[in-house]
C-alpha cells in the first residue's frame, strides 16, 4: 500500500497543473489561518454589521492603489489622531490645552467630509468647553465650533467622565453653527456676503479648504493646515484622552469601501476561511456518506441496495431552492442550515457512481479469495474494495469543495446567507443590491467575484491534476 501511495504522489507532484493547484491551495489556507489568528470569531456581528464602527471611513471610495494608475489624482482617507497637547498654559481663569494635528492637502480636491471625534474627557470641577479652530495656509484661521461638555448629574462624584464608552462625533459638514462660523470667515476675509443656506448648497470643505479666484469660484488651497481642538477648562487636571480630526477622501484602504463605508478588504480577508470551512465540511461529510452508501449498496446488494437507490432517487428528484427558502424562512439564514442542506443533497450523485465500480470490483479474483478463506463483509468492504475506489472518491472529494464554494455563493447572493458572517457571496449580494453596477463601483463587485472563480480554480486544478492517478490510461508515456 506504501508503494502505491508513493507512486500515487509521484504522479500527482510530476504535473505542473498539480503544483499550480497546491501552489494556489497553500496561499489559502495560509490567508484563512491568518484571518482566523487576527480577527475575532464574532467579527461579522461585532464589526461587520456594526455601522457605528465604520463611521469613519468615506462611502464608495476607491481603493488606495488607484492613485499608482492615475498618477496620485484622487485625494487620499486621513485620520489623524493625538492623545497629548502641544500645549497648555493658564489665561484668564481658564487652562487651555491645544490638541492639534498638521494635515497637507496636495491635491487638486477638496475632501468629502470633516469630521471631529473626541473620546474619554475628564473633568474635576466645571463642565469644560471645547473650540475646534483650523488654520489656513494662507494664514487666515477659521473657528468651526464650540461645544460645551454635559454638566455632572446629582449623584456623581468627582472626577467626571465623559464619552468613555463611546466616543462624541461632531460631524462638521452640515452643522448649522458651523455655517454661520463660515459665513462670518467669508465676510471678515474676503468681503464675500454668503447666507447659512447658501454656504449650505456650495459645500462647507470648499469654504474650509479653498480659496476664491476671479469668478468668484472655489478652487482648492494647497499647503498644510493646522487642525487645533482648545480645550478651556477650570482646573489643571482637566484632559481629553484622544482626538481625532477625520478628513475625508475618495480613495482608501487596499479594496475600497462600501457605500456604509465598511472597509472591503477585512470583508474579503474574512471570506476564505468562511469558503474553506464551507468547502471543506460540505465536501467531506457528502462524500464520506455518499461512498458509504455506495460501497455497501454495491456490495451487500438486496434490499440494503433497493433502499439506498431508491433514497437517492427521491432525494436527487427534490426541489432544492423552494426547499432551502423554507429552511431559511424556519432557521434563519444560518451557515450551518446551509451546510446541512448542501449535504443532504450532494450525496446521491456519488452513492450512484461508487455502486456500479463497486459491482464490477465484487466479482473480482481477490474479493472472492477473501471469501474463501473466511473475512467478513466489512472486512473486505474496507480493505479489498475501497482501496480500489478510493483515488476516485478522493478527486470527487476535491471536486465537490469548489461546488460547495459556488453553491454558497449562489444562495448568499440570493439572500439566502447568513448576515452574522462576510462572505464573497454576500459582498457581491449587497453591491448588486445597491446598483454598485450601474454606479461604476467595480472595486465592490469583481474582487469578490474574482475570489470564488480562484477558490474554484484552485480545486479544479487539483483535480485535474489527480486524474491520471486515478485513471492510468491518462498517464504520460516514460
């Protein structure tokens, strides 16, 4: 048996179609563990489906490699963040603490949004106040907002805690306040009379981040802005533990976002362990119980095989998709409802080939001196027969994990997957569902897709590369 296994790898490992396919296969199951050690379990419901937590990301921005084709056209996805003032000194019965960040704005764009996130202020006395100013290339500064800091409640103690759990957002684009702020900066610097709602319909980042030319029009300022968050406070101890000035952009991250700003490549990454379970559970189990059933309906015969025939003809002949809609409508669009049924109707399909092999293997020489000389059923089933059907098994067992993949696809783009996990199936679901198409989003539609064309890919090659083991006539002349 050892020599035949080792003649069996020879053969596989001897054809350049087997290398690619493990080739392929190794860079899968290598992204599927690294996925599996750094995200967490309840990554689709924690983070995934969590629209608080992608907040901060631009909606439907390309993915960042972008700017390598156009030549660094698209405006960029900045974050910046501090945790420590530049400086704070006293002034007038106030301690002011400046927590800024430098921000260069290089391209011929104007960012998509400005956003101002603060988390975990703490306070001993009075409530703080918090003034978020920017300065300007041109040396001009513009004051955005002001804000005030909840007061404490009757029953607390000092000192009082503010935004620990989650975090405060002021969301600069849109804020009336802001805009009467901008408005007050155009009259003071540049003689230019515009109404709240005026400022409203032309944009806040043109005013923040631009400059007016001849006609009147905004055009983009270049250079380096200052962003500046003053916190006045009343005692010294007083502090902010971070904050963050978001700008927003058109291109971020390695695969873009979506149009809820979810960042696509962790939905992707989180994919292939996702289709390697499904692949691999599903081809298993199908054909452990579809050989199973083959082997001994071939073998016992009689009634045994009547009854698995007939079984295999009433499941083949089922309705598939009414019946997995009604699994789901009971279930819920659980993996595991999905993998159940992927199962129990995958299995026919071999038990059928696997009996007429093995009717023609039970009337050989070596079965019937296994007879003779006394070995029981099982016995010869597990070790005369199955030997001789196993290369075969094996490579339906490889084909069935791409079939799997792509049934999985198919009913996750249908809808019928589960919501608690990312997968390609489900990616490609909600950008159809949101014409991602006819928007020209093809960051969100051809990634995901690509992946289940390689997944499949990947198993096919396997395969092909397993059928001269399993058929010599196809073996190579030496």
């Amino acid at each position: 048996m050892s020599r035949y296994i080792e003649d069996a790898l020879n053969e596989f490992w001897s054809s350049h179609i087997s290398k690619v396919g493990v080739f392929f296969l190794v860079f899968i199951v290598t992204v599927s563990l690294y996925t599996v050690a750094t995200f967490p379990l309840d990554y689709g419901l924690r983070y995934w489906n969590n629209p608080k937590y992608w907040v901060d990301n631009p909606k439907a921005a390309m993915p960042s490699w972008i700017n390598l084709l156009y030549g660094g056209k698209y405006l960029e996805h900045s974050i910046l963040s501090t945790e420590l003032p530049s400086k704070a000194y006293p002034s007038g019965g106030y301690y002011l603490k400046f927590y800024n960040k430098f921000y260069d704005l290089n391209r011929d764009q104007f960012p998509v949004f400005l956003t101002l996130k603060i988390e975990e202020i703490v306070y001993y006395r009075s409530p703080p106040s918090l003034v978020f100013i920017i300065n300007r290339p041109d040396n001009k500064s513009v004051e955005l907002s002001t804000m005030t800091v909840e007061k404490p409640l009757a029953n607390e103690k000092s000192p009082f805690i503010r935004y620990h759990d989650e975090p405060r957002r002021a969301l600069i684009s849109g804020d009336t306040n802001v805009a009467y702020s901008l408005s007050e900066f155009l009259k003071k610097n540049y003689d230019v009379s515009l109404t709240p709602s005026q400022i409203m319909d032309i944009g806040y980042e043109k005013i923040i981040f631009g400059k007016i030319d001849e006609k009147g029009n905004f055009k983009p300022l270049k250079g380096r802005y200052e962003l500046i968050l003053i916190l006045k406070a009343r005692d010294p101890k007083d502090n902010i533990g971070r904050v963050t000035f978001i700008i927003g952009g058109q291109v971020y991250g390695a695969m873009g976002t979506d149009t809820l700003g979810r960042d696509l490549s962790q939905g992707l990454l989180f994919g292939f362990p996702v289709a390697l379970l499904i692949g691999f559970v599903t081809s298993i189990l199908t054909t452990v119980i579809g050989a199973s059933l083959g082997v001994i309906g071939g073998y016992v015969g009689g009634r045994v095989d009547d009854l698995i025939q007939r079984a295999s003809d009433v499941v083949n002949n089922l309705p598939q998709l009414p019946l997995l809609i009604f699994l789901t409508f009971i279930f819920g669009g659980k993996l595991w409802v999905i993998v159940t049924f992927l199962i129990a109707f995958g299995w026919p399909g071999l038990v059928i080939v696997v009996r007429s092999m093995i009717l023609q293997i039970k009337s050989s020489s070596f079965v019937e001196a296994a007879k003779a000389i006394g070995a029981s059923k099982w016995r010869i089933m597990g070790r005369h027969i199955f030997p001789q059907v196993a290369p075969y098994i094996l490579s339906q067992m490889i084909f069935y994990t791409p079939s799997a993949i792509l049934s999985e696809a198919a009913l996750s783009f249908l809808g019928l997957g589960d919501p608690s996990l990312p997968t390609w199936g489900q990616i490609l679901e909600y950008g159809f569902n949101n014409s991602a198409v006819y928007l020209g989003y093809w960051w969100w539609i051809l990634p995901p897709g690509l992946l289940i064309v390689f997944s499949a890919i990947t198993f096919v090659l396997m395969a092909l590369g397993l059928e001269p083991v399993v058929n010599p006539r196809l073996r190579r002349w030496r």
